[in-house]
C-alpha cells in the first residue's frame, strides 16, 4: 500500500492520493479534516465495513450505520489519543444482541485500523440499533 501526501492550496493544506487516484484534503488550519480526525475517521470507517458485511452475513437487514467518534488527547506534545470512544447506532432489521457481537468481532478481529490504534489508546464503544421493518413473527 503506498500514498503520496503533497502540499495543496494554501498554508497548511495537503492532498493525500492513493495509487487509484482517488483523494482527501487534509489540514493543519482547520480549512479540512486535520490528521487526527482522519484518524478516528478511519477507526469508524474501517469498523463499519466490517459491522455491514457481519451483519450481513448474519442474514440482518442493515440500513444504515452511524458511528459518533469522541477521541482525548494527552495534554502533553505529541497529543497522542489516549482515549477513543466510538458509539454505533445501527438502523434496520437488526437484532440488538447481532449488532452487539458484529461489533465485538470488529473490534476485537477485525478492524486493522481500530487494533492498531488499540496499542496507543484505551478504545471502547456502544452500541445502539434502531429496529425498523420488524415482522411481528421476529
């Protein structure tokens, strides 16, 4: 896997882009995500294609997901996260205890980027479903 991060517009500004060409802005001026939001960005992302494609697998009916982030910073440079909270709310046809084992096994398997992260931060999260479409029989 290899990026190329090059300056862009402005003081502060980079692009990061992938060997398909595809790209995100990133500052240090807040004009867009800074690094350490792409972080928890990827830690959600990363841990939602794997809820998506288990619950799937799990013959649930997943509409949407969410995940709300909240990550702390040490108060010391560098400002590494000591702490990352993330929050699922699961929307569909969704058995509660599915969603909560999905998640489990992305968190504690699967997700690459979550596990890494896991090294250097205390990681954590909830989870919240939203039943929609349920038949009477499930």
């Amino acid at each position: 896997m290899e990026v190329i991060v090059e300056s862009s517009h402005g003081e502060l500004n980079f692009k990061g882009t992938n060997n398909r060409n595809q790209s995100i802005a990133l500052s240090g001026n807040k004009e867009s995500v800074s690094p350490m939001e792409s972080l928890l960005m990827a830690a959600a992302s990363c841990s939602s294609i794997d809820v998506e494609m288990i619950l799937k697998k799990m013959r649930q009916e997943v509409t949407h997901i969410k995940v709300e982030v909240k990550g702390t910073r040490a108060d010391a440079i560098p400002a590494v996260f000591t702490e990352i909270h993330l929050h699922y709310i699961i929307t569909g046809n969704v058995k509660p205890e599915k969603a909560e084992k999905a998640v489990q096994m992305s968190m504690e398997e699967y997700c690459s980027v979550s596990i890494m992260l896991a090294k250097a931060a205390k990681i954590t999260y909830s989870v919240e479903v939203h039943m929609v479409g349920l038949n009477e029989n499930d």
